[in-house]
C-alpha cells in the first residue's frame, strides 16, 4: 500500500534545487547524527567488547539496545526528516499482513541532498559490516556472539528492505525490477557498440 508517489522523495542527494549553498547545508543537525550514531556505536562496541569490558552479558545488552535505538530513530524520525519517506507493516482484521509506505510530495521535503546523501549510505553501508561480521562469526566459531551480530543483520536488513521497497514505489518484485534494469543496461551497450561499428564502416 503506497500513500503518495514515493518518486518525489530524493534520493542519493538528488534534489530539483540549484542553490549549492542550499544542497550542502545541514538543516536537520540530530536527525542526522542520530542516524549514523546508534548504528555505528553498535558496531564499535561489538568490535571493541573485549577492550571495554570482559562481561560478554553488558556488552551483549548494550549492542541490543544501540540496534533497538537504531531501528526505530531510521524508521519513525530520520527517514521522514531527511528523505521524506516512512514504512510499517499493519496487519488486517482477517489476519493477513501489509507493507504501508508513506512518501512526502518533493516540495515539501524540507532536506537537502547532503541529508539524503548520509541516510542513505548509512541505510546501505552499515548491514554490510553485519554481513561480513556474521560470516567472521561464524568462520571463527564465536558461537555466543551469532545471536548478536544475526540481530543486528536483521534489523538494519529490515530498515533497507522497507526503505527501498519504500523509494521504488512499493513494488513488490524487486527481482524482476532489477531484472529490467539489467535488461536496459545490456540494450544500450549493444545499441552503443552497433553506433560505434557503423561509423567505422563509413
């Protein structure tokens, strides 16, 4: 279920604004700080557990709450400030569960593409440190330490789905869109290389 066109909202900086002051001008300082703190302090304390403290418990409950902290300032406050978009998922009365995404009009988006710009590579940039600490965990056998980096796999994971499925649309095929991009992609370098043949004829 889509609110409004999901198309408005920027994305990596895009903005229709030709004041490069205004582009490069922070006009939401906490949102985003916030946006890349909780995230990143999770990962730091996860990586320095050992230095901070021996108690594999208070490190285990600070890293859920720095997640838990994360996932909902990305979800409820610097998706709507920053890039002008917001997911949730509400389940029917006949029990059945829908995607809700909610997309501010382009004029009424009061951020700049530096905002944009670290949300999303805060959003795309932070699960692939999870990833790589899952695959770490695993391969050496840090077996209490699964659940945790799993956790925090899953909820910044959950925050780039919505937000993505969020910016596109609501479509849900990613697949098949990726697919088509793909498609595109291969057809114009074939029509370039035909161009480029045919002047060589000549």
């Amino acid at each position: 279920m889509l609110r409004q066109d999901s198309q408005d909202a920027p994305l990596f900086g895009e903005e229709h604004d030709h004041d490069s002051r205004r582009k490069s001008k922070i006009r939401h300082p906490l949102a985003s700080f916030f946006h890349l703190f909780f995230r990143t302090s999770a990962i730091l304390v996860y990586l320095l557990c050992d230095f901070i403290s021996s108690r594999f418990i208070a490190c285990m409950v600070a890293i859920i709450l720095l997640l838990s902290c994360d996932f909902w300032t990305v979800k409820n406050v610097s998706g709507r400030l920053l890039v002008g978009l917001r997911w949730w998922n509400q389940v029917d009365e006949d029990g059945k569960s829908h995607w809700v995404f909610e997309s501010k009009k382009m004029h009424s988006v009061n951020a700049t593409s530096a905002e944009s710009r670290i949300f999303w590579l805060g959003l795309v940039v932070c699960p692939i440190f999870w990833i790589l600490m899952v695959v770490s965990a695993v391969f050496s056998l840090k077996i209490k330490w699964l659940a945790v980096v799993l956790m925090g796999l899953v909820l910044q994971w959950a925050n780039l789905y919505g937000y993505v499925r969020c910016k596109l649309g609501g479509k849900s095929n990613l697949r098949s869109l990726a697919k088509d991009y793909i498609g595109l992609q291969i057809f114009k370098q074939a029509m370039k290389q035909r161009g480029s043949e045919g002047e060589e004829a000549k």
